[in-house]
C-alpha cells in the first residue's frame, strides 16, 4: 500500500508549480492570439469593405459610383458609421450622378448557418436585378450551390418582387416573381428567396417614403 501524500510534502510543491506552469502557458497563448487579431483585423476590414464593394457593382449593373445611405429620420442621408448595420444600404448611380437603384444587404438562416448576401434593387420598377452570396456555410456539393450555380444565381437577374418571390421546383419557372429552386438544395434556395423578401419588408415602405439621395462623389 502506497505512503498517503501528506501537506508540506514534496508532491505539493510540484502541484503548484505544474498549475503555475499550465496558467501562464494559458495566459501566454491567449495574448499571442489576441495580438495575432489585433494586428491582422485592419487586413480583414479592409479586405471585407473591397469584397462588398466589388459586390454592389456586380449587382447593380450599370453604375458608375456608389454611396453608403442610411435610414435616418424618415430618409436616406449619407451613412456616418454610427447607424444600426440593418438601417444601412448603397445608392449606386449612372455616370450623370442620378440614382440607378440600391444593393441592399441582409441575413438569415439557412440549411446550415447564417446567409448573408447583397441584392440590386430597384424600387420604381420593383425588380431584382442581382444577387451575391457574401457569406455562406451551407453543405458543399449542394447548398453551396446558391452562389456556385450559374442558372440558380440568373434567376435574380431580372426578377419581380410583386407581389412576393417565390420558390418554385426547378424547371417549372413561369412567372415574372418566381425562382427555380436548386435540386437537392431547396431549403437553401427558399432560404435565399426570404432573406430578398423580409429585406424588401423593411426597405419598401423607407424607399417609397424617402426622398432620392444626392449622387456619390
């Protein structure tokens, strides 16, 4: 039968010693990972800001500049940063500084996590022109679909919003507001199709009540 360990034996001090080592071992690799992303996040701002703005251009074919608005005592003004991200959208315009439409961004859950995307919008004519995944995790081969297939991402490309989008079987695509849903991806397809509808829920009755915004400089 081994000797029971008593206080103030050799053993205590190794125990303290090993507990001192794992904490500072702890606290080191904590610091090194918070430095890591503090020196790295201006890279991954900045790298974000020209992803998003090589977006809007892709959906709003056509313009020449672009302005982030946002919603701001019953109109659009030119965003200052200190704006909810849910009351912040882009005016993109012609080369004449008059407004083509807006590429509105918005989330919400798909198959396997939160989508994020951008849509060109115009609202006089209540028509998507555009859309563009910025963030997806949903299941490759399949989910993933929604940015990868080239017939999926066309459906948005002239697109009515009247008086909803709706998701239909793929190939059967009649009307003017419908989308052809990906094969073997419907939950995330229909997922794309409500994260448009709620976002135009909440900017319609903004845009219809808000003044043009000036023109990007």
């Amino acid at each position: 039968m081994k000797d029971a360990v008593t206080p103030g034996s050799d053993t205590e001090p190794v125990s303290i010693r090993l507990v001192a080592t794992l904490g500072f071992a702890g606290l080191l690799s904590g610091l090194i990972i918070v430095s890591v992303f503090e020196a790295t996040l201006p890279t991954i701002t900045e790298y974000k800001a020209k992803v998003l703005k090589e977006a809007v251009f892709k959906v709003l074919p056509g313009i020449s500049s672009m302005q982030e608005l946002a919603y701001r005592d019953g109109r659009m003004v030119e965003a200052t940063g200190d704006e909810e991200e849910e009351d912040k959208l882009f005016g993109g315009y012609d080369a004449d500084g008059m407004l083509v439409g807006y590429a509105i961004p918005n989330a919400g859950p798909g198959f396997q996590d939160t989508i994020r995307l951008l849509y060109g919008y115009l609202p006089q004519e209540r028509r998507v022109v555009g859309m563009e995944i910025l963030q997806s995790r949903e299941t490759p081969g399949l989910g993933d679909k929604i940015y990868k297939d080239a017939d999926f991402v066309a459906n948005f490309s002239a697109l009515s919003t009247e008086p909803q989008i709706v998701t239909v079987k793929k190939g059967t695509r009649s009307a003017a507001n419908e989308v052809d849903a990906i094969t073997g991806a419907t939950i995330s397809s229909k997922a794309v199709v409500q994260i448009i509808n709620r976002g135009n829920q909440r900017w319609n009755p903004r845009l219809d009540a808000s003044p043009i915004p000036p023109g990007a400089e």
